[in-house]
C-alpha cells in the first residue's frame, strides 16, 4: 500500500541521514569545527568565572567588599542580553563536548595523545597521581553538575527583587550543616580549576580553528592554586571558618531561602542558630 511504501521510503531516509551524520561527524573538519565551538564558548564563559570568582574571593575581606564588587558586577552579568550570551556560551559549550567525546576521531585522537603521553612520562619517569588534564577533566564533570543549580539558584528560585548577598550566602551555610558549604567549596575549586587550566587549550581551539587567534602559554600550577585557595577563602569567610558571621535575619532572601528548605526543617541537617 502507499502508506507501507511510503513508511519504508522515510525509514531509509532517516537510516541513510544518521549514516551521513556519522560520517561527518568523524572528519578532521568536524572536529576541528567541534573544538573551536568548545574553545570559543569556554573563554567567553572564562570571561565571568573570572570575575564571579574573583568576587567571592573578596568575602575574604569583608562583607562589604563583597556586596560592593557583586552589585558592580551584576549590573554587567546579570543585563538580559549578556545573561543569554552566558547562557547560550554554556549549553554550546557542553554539547560541543558531549559531541567530541561520542566521535570516533576524537575517541582516536584522544588514545593516541594519551599514548604519547605515557611515554613521555615514562622516559623522563616523572609520574604525577594528578595530571593537568585530569585535574582540567574532573574539574569540568565537577563544575557540570553544580553550575546548573547555582545558576536556578540565583535567578529562577528567589522571589521577583531578591538577590543574594553576603548575609544570605552566609546564612545558607549556617542553616543547612555540611550542605552548602561543601557544595560553595566544590564549585569554587571546580569553576577555578577547570578555568585556568583549559584557558590555554581554548585559545589553541580557537587558533587552529579561525587561523588567527593569540595563544597563551600555560597557567602555572602555583598560580592556579593559589587562585583556588584565594576563592576557598572567600567561602570559607562566609560560612565563619575563620571569625563568626552576624545574620541579617530580616533580610527578604533569608527568609526566601527557609521556606525553600524547609524540607529540611526536621532533619540533622538544620541547625536553629538564632
């Protein structure tokens, strides 16, 4: 019958489709494509991990060097048509990944740059547990699977004029035990991390993808801890790690955030500290 024909017509055409995007997917051009995509997207994202970290570092110093930072900050980061381009920089960024890593030319690349890293690594017999690229690798899954709620946190979850400061940061972490804090300290170091080490890789995506693109050497090890440190501090300031933290409790987002936890309300996880 037409139907069956026509059913057996549109089953080749989706089959011969996915055979064609296979193949595409695997050539040299693709991935390079795929690649410069990741590496664009990554330094545009690079742009506000920068400041974003660098101003909760600044809680190190004091409630009002952050808040005074913050809302400079946000009067940038948080403008409709900046916030999209974050927005956009961080979905293309993930599926450029997810896209490369099902590649099979990129499954080979990544052996054979694998290979040639365990030998030179053998001939000069200087083994460290934790490479760069792990650190750069793990740092991203990491980053991943927070950034997303710390974004719905900030702009989808809080009532219409509510921001988050340093008070109701710090509250978060005050109310809710080994909640917060671990998740603040995780994203720091992942965001950090992740940042500073694939900054130099991203500028070589860029490079061999446009032709024309500066290349920056790599971020010394040193430095990318110490950046890390500087922002664990920063949380670690908030939550009164280091000197105790008073609560606003009349403030509007402190209230926001118990009764959004308030399923917690019964659990050893609350704690009643006013």
């Amino acid at each position: 019958s037409f139907c069956t024909l026509l059913g057996f017509a549109l089953l080749s055409a989706h089959t011969n489709f996915i055979a064609c995007f296979r193949s595409t997917m695997t050539t040299t051009a693709n991935i390079q494509f795929w690649s410069g995509i990741q590496g664009a997207t990554g330094l545009v994202f690079a742009g506000f991990a920068t400041a974003h970290m660098a101003n909760t570092a600044c809680a190190a110093l004091g409630a009002n060097a952050f808040n005074g930072v913050q809302d400079a900050l946000r009067q940038v980061y948080q403008h409709p048509v900046v916030e999209i381009t974050l927005l956009a920089a961080v979905l293309m960024h993930i599926v450029a990944g997810v896209v490369k890593k099902f590649t099979h030319e990129a499954q080979k690349r990544e052996a054979e740059a694998a290979h040639a890293q365990r030998k030179k690594a053998a001939a000069t017999k200087a083994r460290l547990w934790l490479s760069r690229k792990t650190a750069h690798s793990v740092g991203g899954y990491v980053l991943l699977s927070l950034v997303l709620i710390h974004a719905a946190e900030n702009r989808a979850f809080l009532p219409e004029g509510v921001r988050l400061h340093f008070n109701a940061l710090a509250h978060s972490m005050h109310r809710l035990k080994g909640g917060f804090f671990p998740f603040y300290v995780a994203l720091a170091v992942a965001a950090t991390v992740h940042m500073l080490l694939g900054i130099p890789i991203a500028c070589v995506y860029v490079h061999h993808w446009l032709g024309a693109f500066p290349v920056v050497r790599k971020v010394p090890t040193v430095v990318v801890a110490f950046a890390a440190a500087a922002v664990v501090a920063g949380v670690c300031a908030m939550a009164g790690v280091f000197q105790p933290v008073a609560i606003d409790m009349a403030d509007p987002a402190v209230a926001a955030f118990d009764k959004e936890m308030w399923a917690f309300r019964n659990t050893s996880m609350w704690r009643d500290y006013v």
